[in-house]
C-alpha cells in the first residue's frame, strides 16, 4: 500500500488546519465573522491541493528510487498556525513534511527535491493558462483560478530559494554534488 492509514489522518488535518487558517484570506462571504463552512471548504480547496500535492509528489518520486516515504502533517507548525490565526496574527509555517530512510544519491536526491516545487509550477502553468486561453465566466472558478495561480507561483519561487532548509537548496547542493 502507497498511503498508510495514519499519511491519510494527516492529509485530513492538514487539509483542514491550513484551511481554517487561511479562511479569513480567502474569505468569501461578506460581513461574516466566526467559522463559516462555505468560507472553510473554499479555503481548503484553493490551499490544500498546493501544499498536499507538493508533499506527496516528494513521497512519490522517493518511492519511485525504492526508498521508504512517509508523509506527516507538522501538528506543532499546524497549532502553532492555528493559534497565532486565533489571536489575529500570521505566521509562516511548515504544514507537512516527508521523511525518508534509504541511500540516496545526488541524482535522487535532486529529482525528488524538485518534485515538490516541480507540481507547484505545474499547477501554477495550467491555472495561468486556462485563465489566459480560456473564458471563464463562473465567479468562484475564476476565483479559484487566480488563487491557484497564486498560491502555486508563490511557493515554487519560495521553495527553489537555494538555502539548505528549503528544497531549492537540496535541488542546488546535488547539482554540485553531480558536477564537481
């Protein structure tokens, strides 16, 4: 089995954690404070896809080499976020993270690295471009559209800066270890 019981817990906490907590950004209904579920459920759909598929394409391209992949919701990052949202502030945080156990070498390591930012950019080139060669007349599709666009333009250019706890800096330090 590719996705464990407890990787499918976490997908749903994260999945409604980063929702809540980006709720009041997206926030779709006006003059409506409190949790509103139709505010909720727009949030998690224009969020969650970014951050969850950028995480498990990680997962996967690790299984792909053989190496044993797990994903795992960041649950203090996750309460963290979720707190400060209480009190009205933002903080940026980690919402999930895989680990890997195995011999990885550069080659893997940089394709798995890149996997991530890789769907991000992915994501970003076909909501940019179904909103240029296509007309969309439906409000929240559109809506959607644009914060995907976004949402994913911003964490690939986040993720590909080159420093050694960003995958940008994973991808960077194996193209040296390939070339010198």
């Amino acid at each position: 089995m590719i996705f464990t019981f407890q990787e499918l817990i976490d997908v749903v906490v994260m999945t409604l954690a980063v929702g809540f907590i980006f709720m009041d950004v997206f926030r779709q209904t006006k003059y409506y404070y409190g949790l509103n579920w139709q505010d909720l459920k727009f949030s998690c759909m224009v969020t969650a896809p970014a951050i969850i598929l950028h995480e498990l394409m990680h997962k996967l391209a690790a299984v792909s080499f053989g190496l044993n992949a797990t994903f795992h919701a960041a649950y203090e990052w996750l309460f963290l976020g979720i707190f400060l949202k209480l009190l009205g502030g933002f903080v940026f945080f980690v919402p999930g993270y895989v680990s890997m156990s195995g011999l990885i070498h550069p080659y893997q390591n940089l394709i798995i690295s890149f996997a991530g930012p890789g769907t991000n950019l992915i994501l970003y080139l076909a909501s940019a471009g179904i909103l240029k060669y296509k007309k969309i007349s439906n409000k929240k599709h559109y809506s959607i559209l644009v914060l995907t666009r976004y949402i994913n333009g911003f964490l690939f250019i986040l993720n590909m800066i080159p420093l050694p706890f960003f995958d940008g800096g994973h991808v960077f330090q194996s193209l040296i270890q390939i070339f010198f």
